[in-house]
C-alpha cells in the first residue's frame, strides 16, 4: 500500500557552507573522518535497530567522496541492506536526485519520506509510528513535536526538547505527483501548510550537539534519566564513554528553565498558528 523512504544528505558540496560554527573547514578528510564517525555511532545505529524494518533509507553523498571513505561507507551498507548510499554532485542535484531515486523504486500508491540530518538519531520506534499514522491520507505531514537533545561536547548534557517543524517530519501522501518531505523543507514553509499532524509526549528523535554543528546550540531542559537513552541505540563504545562525563542537573538548572519557557512559548505559538490555519 506504501514505500516509505528516510531521506539524509551528507558531505554535499555547497558554494555558501564552507566552515562550521567554530571557523574550521568544512568537507576536509579530517571533517569527513569526524562527520562519518558521528554518524555511524549516532544515525547510523539507531536506524539499524528500529523496531520496524519495512523502509529504505537513502543517504546522498557528494559525488567527489575520497576512496578512503567510500569503502568505509560501503562496509555500513553490506551491515545494513536498508542503507543506501547514494552518490550526486553537490546540493544543487540533491532534490532533482531524491525525485529520480524514489521514481526508480516506486510500485505502491502511497509513499512516506522522512527527514534525518546525518549526526541526529531516531527512537527505535520512530519508523513504526509514523507508519502507524498511515490512513490512505492524500497529503498529510507527521509532526513529532517533543524530542531529546544530547550534547556530546564540549559538555555532556542529556535533556528533553520540543520543536514544531522540527528536522524529523514526515510526509505521507500519493504516489502520483508526490513532492517528498525536502520540497517544504527551506523558508519554514510548513508553517504555511494546513495538512499538518502534530503529536505530543512521544520523544521520537534526538538532536545531537557537537562542535562541528554550524547552527544547532544546546537548548534542552528538564532533568532525565540517562536511561531513555537506551530506547535510541547509540553506539555502546560511545554510551560508556559519554555516561561518566554527565554533568550535574544542578550546574544548569538556571539555563533549563530558561530553556523550558522559552520552548513553551514557541511551540504555543506556533501551535496557535497552525490551528488558525484549519
């Protein structure tokens, strides 16, 4: 009845993204080597493990990918069948590609992308729910509002976090004509669109902060349990790393409840917004 395709863009060539957020470049080997790293402890592993397998992820790489990490690339599709590399050159291809991919694979009437930038992770679960909220819809998004967010450096925090429109929706809609997730992805246009489902209290995602993020700054709030960490199956060399470094709730209560009010009243009004749309 439906396909349903996970859609990640990685080292894309593009004419105005030349450094991170700490000025150092960006699409060198050392930054292909870190970038591959979280993605293989972070993306990678909680998408090998969701719950419901019945999808295909496509992960566009840049066309002038070294050798090097081709192979490394190559070793994480012959361990995951649902991973599918994809080589293009540079981000003007990349929605053009994701249209021609799809088309090649597409038998059902209806299909779901889902949106995933390369260092974040889903919940096991994430796959399974967005399918759940499948109803034969013509056009619908799926919007999980509440998440987690993990700073990995240069502190370690683990906390909760909500977005409307955030960098994890999903689209359901036909097959005849269809658009994908990306095509509403820039301008915050999903704010303009009324086909919009928007679920609360289920943290499906987890953003992931590091130092080579070039807009992402850590905005979590509430203190929680390490464990619901479990439920995103980061890679376990990593989680024992990560555990011991943990700091205090206590060291940033005042930045939470910043943090929290401030998410409050943007997810609100946003919500507000979107139901003077319908």
């Amino acid at each position: 009845m439906f396909q349903h395709f996970v859609i990640t863009r990685f080292n894309l060539r593009k004419k105005d993204w030349q450094t991170t957020r700490t000025n150092t470049e960006v699409l060198t080997d050392k930054w292909m080597e870190n970038r591959l790293a979280l993605f293989e402890n972070f993306c990678f592993s909680s998408l090998k493990s969701q719950t419901e397998k019945n999808f295909t992820w496509l992960v566009f790489f840049d066309a002038t990918t070294p050798d090097v990490f081709r192979q490394v690339i190559t070793r994480l599709q012959n361990e995951f069948s649902s991973f599918v590399p994809v080589y293009i050159d540079g981000m003007d291809a990349f929605l053009p590609s994701i249209v021609t991919e799809i088309q090649t694979r597409l038998t059902q009437p209806y299909l779901i992308t889902s949106r995933l930038d390369n260092d974040d992770s889903l919940h096991q679960d994430y796959i399974k729910e967005v399918q759940l909220a499948f109803a034969k819809q013509d056009f619908m998004a799926i919007d999980f509002i509440d998440g987690l967010t993990l700073e990995v450096e240069p502190k370690v925090r683990i906390a909760k976090r909500s977005h409307v429109h955030n960098p994890f929706l999903s689209l359901i809609e036909k097959s005849d004509g269809f658009k994908t997730v990306w095509t509403h992805e820039r301008h915050g246009q999903w704010s303009k669109v009324k086909q919009v489902t928007a679920i609360r209290n289920k943290p499906m995602w987890m953003s992931v902060i590091h130092m080579e993020n070039k807009i992402n700054d850590f905005d979590g709030y509430s203190k929680i349990d390490w464990k619901e960490i479990e439920a995103f199956n980061l890679d376990k060399g990593v989680l024992e790393t990560l555990q011991p470094k943990v700091v205090t709730f206590d060291s940033w209560k005042r930045q939470s409840l910043k943090n929290q009010l401030r998410a409050n009243w943007k997810v609100g009004f946003k919500l507000l917004k979107r139901k003077l749309l319908s």
